[in-house]
C-alpha cells in the first residue's frame, strides 16, 4: 500500500517545484505588506488550502493572523455545481485589517466569487486573492487574483490539497487524477 491507496495519478507539479514557488509567494507578499500598519490575516478556504495555507504562512516574514472559512460546493462531484453554502465562519471581525483570501484553486471562479462579496460587507481595509492553482479556461467569472502559484491545463488534479471525494489531499505532490485501478 502507498499514499495513493487504488488512486491512478499523473504527477504534474513536483513537491519540490511546488516548495519553490511557495518560497517566491511568500516573498512577493511580503514584499507587498511591509510597510502597512493595519494586521495583515490570510483566510484559508477549507478544506482544499490547508496545506498551501500552512506552507505559504510559514514563508512570510512578517505577523500574520490566521483564519479558516468553510465554504463548499454540494456533493462529491468532480465538476462545480455553482452553489455554495458557508459551513464555518471566522473566529474574529477582519474590519479595518488586510485580508487575503487563500484558495486551493480556481476553476469556475464561482467558489471565490460568493466569499469575497460575503468578506467585502465586513469592511476589510484591503482585500486580496492568492491562489495556488487557476485552470487555463475562461473562468464563468472575473475574480481578480493578485498572488497565484500555477496556471494548470483543465484536467481534474489532486494533491497538495486537493482531493477527490476526500482522497489525496495529503500527497505532498500535485498529479492528474486518471480514474481507480479495478
Ligand atoms: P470553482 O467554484 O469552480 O472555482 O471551484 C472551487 C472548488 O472546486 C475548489 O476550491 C476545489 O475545492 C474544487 N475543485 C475545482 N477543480 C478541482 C480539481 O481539479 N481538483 C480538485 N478540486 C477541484
Ligand atoms: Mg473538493
């Protein structure tokens, strides 16, 4: 038995292509917050960017406060049905803070859509998107993203993350999923 159970998957993106580029995220946001006084939190966007949450917060040099939201397209379909619906919220009022929005990936863009418009009421002093993966399509909407790991090409992926009817999730790797050995 391995990490990968009866899973058949394509690696795509290595752990240590992967790390690499956390380290240059990480960089670039500093870069971007340094010199802002306001409390600068990162909302990860469970359950699908807990580990990109844990690697990237790690690789900030600067205070970051932490917060979870649960938001989740119904059922366990590889497609997005486009409706959403809050399972958890945050711990603390983000007004007056700078807020980024950490995503596990973009695809629709319906997920992301839903959350900012729901963060923006509670009047952030910034709000910004980072996002680990986007799929190379014309997303159905226009999110603005400011910080982005990968562009992928349109194929269902899991790891780092990203899973399928919650397998995978754990794979320190990003691969391409190809169906279950019979
Ligand atoms: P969107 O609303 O279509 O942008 O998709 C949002 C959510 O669907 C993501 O946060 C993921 O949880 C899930 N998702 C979309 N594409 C994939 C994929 O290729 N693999 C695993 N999950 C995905
Ligand atoms: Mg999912």
């Amino acid at each position: 038995m391995s990490k990968f159970g009866n899973d058949k998957v394509r690696p795509l993106i290595s752990e240590e292509r992967i790390q690499q580029r956390i380290k240059e995220l990480g960089q670039e946001i500093t870069k971007e917050y340094q010199d802002k006084a306001e409390p600068l939190v990162l909302i990860g966007v469970l359950k699908g960017s807990i580990i990109f949450l844990a690697d990237l917060c790690r690789a900030i040099d600067l205070p970051v406060e932490l917060e979870m939201m649960g938001v989740s397209s119904y059922g366990e379909d590889t497609k997005s049905s486009g409706v959403v619906r809050i399972t958890q919220d945050l711990t603390r009022p983000i007004a007056g803070k700078n807020v980024i929005v950490v995503e596990d990936i973009l695809d629709t863009g319906l997920t992301l859509q839903y959350l900012l418009e729901n963060l923006k009421a509670r009047n952030p002093n910034s709000l910004k998107v980072c996002t680990f993966l986007k799929k190379d399509i014309e997303q159905k909407v226009n999110v603005p993203i400011d910080f982005l790991g990968f562009t992928i090409p349109n194929e269902f992926v899991v790891g780092y993350g990203l899973d399928v009817a919650e397998r995978l999730r754990h794979l320190p790797m990003l691969g391409v999923f190809e169906g279950v050995h019979q």
